[in-house]
C-alpha cells in the first residue's frame, strides 16, 4: 500500500470505524455464545444420562459419577473434563490447520486496517493535517508540533513552529540558543514529523511538504559504554563517524551538540569541521539540523551559502530570563547557563562566583583577540575549503600581484 492509499484509507476508515467495530464485536460474541451453548447441551446430554438393562433412563450426578480406567484407575469427572478439552483443542487445530492460508491473510487484513484506524483516530483527535509528499529534497513546515510533549504538557500550551529547508534557501540549519530553550525539541520533532509522513500517517501540524528522505540520523544526547571502555565522547565520536559515512545527498541529519565532550577548542573544531564536510562534500550537502552552544558557528553563514542561522528566542528583565520558545531567523550570542544552573537550584555563592569569573573572561581583550583571530582564520580555511578552480586561479594573479607591487613600492 502506498502512502496516499494509506491517507486515503484512513479518512474512508475513520467514518465506517464505529460501525464496523460494534458489527465485529457483537459477531465475534454471538458466535462464541452459540459455540458454547452447543458444547454444554452435548456435554450435559451425555454425562448426567446413563441406560439401565431394562431400558430405563436414570440420572447421575456429574460429581459423583465414577468409572473404572482400562489400568485400573478411578476416573472423576474432572479426569473426563480434562480429556474432553484435549480432544476438542486436537480438533480445533486440526479445523484451523486447513485453512491457516486464509487466517493468515485475514489477520493481515485486520491488521492494515487497525493501523489506519488506529492513524486516523489521532489525527482527528490530535488535529493532524495530511503532508504533501513530494519528490524534491525540499521540507516545509508550518506549525509543527512534538507529537509526544505536546501530549504532555498540552495542545494549548505548546509553541508551534516553522521550518524550511531547500536547496534555494539553506538546507542547513545551524540552530543556538540557551539551554533548556527547546532547541532539541525542535530538531526532533522535525524528524519525527517526516518519519510519520514516510509510514502514511498525518502529522502534527498545520501544512507539511515533505520530500522522502532515504534514511533519518540522530546524533542526540550522552551515552557511554563502560563495558567497551568507551567514554561519552567516543561514542558521541564514533556515532557522528557512521552518520557521514552513509549518509547521502537524501538523508535527513538531526545533529545535537557536536564537540560537547572535549575542551573548548576541540569541540568548535570538530564541529565546525563537521559542518563543513557535511556543506562541501558533493556526495552529502543533504538536510541538516545542526544545534549547538558554539555561537561562533554562525559565522559560517557567511561564507558557506547553503546555511541558515536559526536562534531560540529569548526574553530577559532584570536579570531574570523567559523561555519564549519561539524559532528566529539569526543567531543567539549568549547560552544562558548560569541563569539554568540558578534554576536548577545551585547554591547562591557558586552563582555569584560563576557570573564574576564570566565576566572577567569576557572582558579580558587577550581572550577577545585571540577569538576573533582563530575565528578569522578558520574562516579563511572555510573560503578555501569550497573555492573552484577558476577561484584559485584568480586568488593567486592577485597574490602575485601584491607581491610584485609590495617589491617596487
């Protein structure tokens, strides 16, 4: 069944779904009923009748009639019950074993149709909307929701949001923001909303364009794998290692704080490198949904064309923030972590402690020159990393030019 046959089915379900449920089930009882009624009949016909010699019919107890087994032991009528339900499952296997091709085709049957009952049950309850699947690589969202929190917190609570990724506009996102600002959320109601698409089920959103990705990857979270003697940032390495190894130009990446598990400047290393690799490769330049605290990644816009800068919004009085939840074009320059830390109920003389020590780091100009050097300089490398050879040609005429004009100046 393809998935427009499956959209489809679901709407003619949905209206038959009552009907069609009450019909199977008063059957399936009423077949059940008259099975068990005729059973009793015969069961009670030939266990409380006996024939004397003079062709008399005389009553037993079922209780107290006795009987004598060919080995000598007594048989109750419990012995005889038990015997009674083997011969009878014998014969009902027997009865099924017939005709288990169809059964089994049956119960597909039912099977299919309780998914797409089972869909078009939360779509209306849920509000889901029918995506467009289309063949192009571009996804268009509007109003998407996490299926799962929305769930928790509620419909009338949850903050919808828009995505647009397409080889026009950016099909890389680089997304920043505080913590706890929902910034994981977002990416993963991305891809939970394509995955629900690809199986035929309505999504939760308002309008939904999705084009068919080939595979989904996540890099989401920390783990570690004592028993391999593998630490968090192993895994979270060896993870990111598989995902650019077989993803394609038609997969859709869902990459969370790349670099988090090594010193600073490891980490915005990696993941700016990994950006990269994902941006130039000709074998990926594929969907992408990058989330991290690296706020210097956003100058890649700049110099890789394909990519969007996304930030979660955020809203601050008097030293107090609120979560806005809301999904903004441009970049985000603060990650707010002391203010999470004070929520998470830190004592107060570790936060005043960590906002003096914050502040004397920003403020020192060696640390804010040495930034914006290695920044440039990397950015140089991201120019290189994607120059034609037209480019090159023509970036070295002008570096011999400065060379020749630097000599007779």
């Amino acid at each position: 069944m393809c998935i427009r046959d499956s959209y489809c089915a679901q709407i003619f379900c949905l209206s038959i779904f009552k009907t069609m449920k009450n019909i199977f089930y008063i059957s399936l009882v009423s077949l059940f009923a008259l099975n068990i009624i005729s059973c009793a009949k015969d069961e009670e016909h030939s266990s409380t009748s006996t024939t004397t010699s003079d062709n008399t019919t005389s009553d037993n107890t079922p209780e107290l009639f006795v009987t004598w087994g060919n080995s000598g032991t007594i048989l109750t009528s419990s012995d005889k019950i038990e015997a009674l339900e083997k011969q009878l499952f014998s014969q009902i296997c027997s009865q099924v074993s017939a005709f288990h091709f169809s059964l089994l085709s049956s119960s597909q049957g039912i099977a299919r149709l309780d998914v797409i009952c089972s869909y078009a049950r939360m779509a209306i309850r849920n509000k889901y909307v029918m995506p467009n699947i289309t063949e192009s690589s571009d996804i268009s969202i509007s109003g998407g929701r996490h299926p799962v929190v929305e769930q928790v917190i509620g419909d009338n609570n949850y903050i919808a949001n828009d995505l647009l990724l397409s080889d026009e506009c950016g099909n890389l996102i680089v997304l920043t923001g505080p913590n706890m600002a929902g910034k994981s959320t977002y990416i993963r109601q991305t891809a939970i909303i394509v995955l629900m698409a690809q199986i035929g089920s309505f999504v939760p959103a308002d309008f939904a364009e999705i084009g068919i990705v080939d595979r989904i990857f996540t890099r989401i979270g920390l783990q570690d794998d004592l028993t391999t003697g593998q630490s968090t940032f192993m895994v979270e390495m060896s993870e990111t290692a598989e995902i650019l190894n077989q993803a394609t130009d038609r997969s859709l990446l869902i990459l969370d704080e790349i670099g988090r598990g090594t010193s600073t400047y490891d980490g915005l290393a990696i993941a700016q490198s990994v950006i990269e690799y994902i941006h130039n490769s000709p074998l990926l330049s594929c969907k992408t949904l990058f989330a991290t605290h690296y706020h210097e990644l956003s100058q890649l816009a700049e110099s890789l064309p394909r990519i969007q800068n996304y930030h979660v919004a955020v809203s601050e009085t008097n030293g107090e923030i609120i979560f806005l939840r809301r999904i903004l074009k441009g970049s985000s320059d603060k990650s707010y972590g002391i203010h999470v830390a004070k929520l998470a109920g830190m004592p107060k003389s570790v936060l005043l402690r960590a906002a003096e020590l914050l502040e004397s780091l920003e403020g020192q100009e060696t640390f804010n020159s040495n930034k914006e050097t290695d920044t440039k300089a990397v950015s140089y490398t991201h120019l290189r990393a994607h120059e034609t050879r037209h480019d090159i040609v023509c970036r070295l005429i002008l570096e011999k030019k400065k060379v020749g004009g630097g000599g007779g100046g």
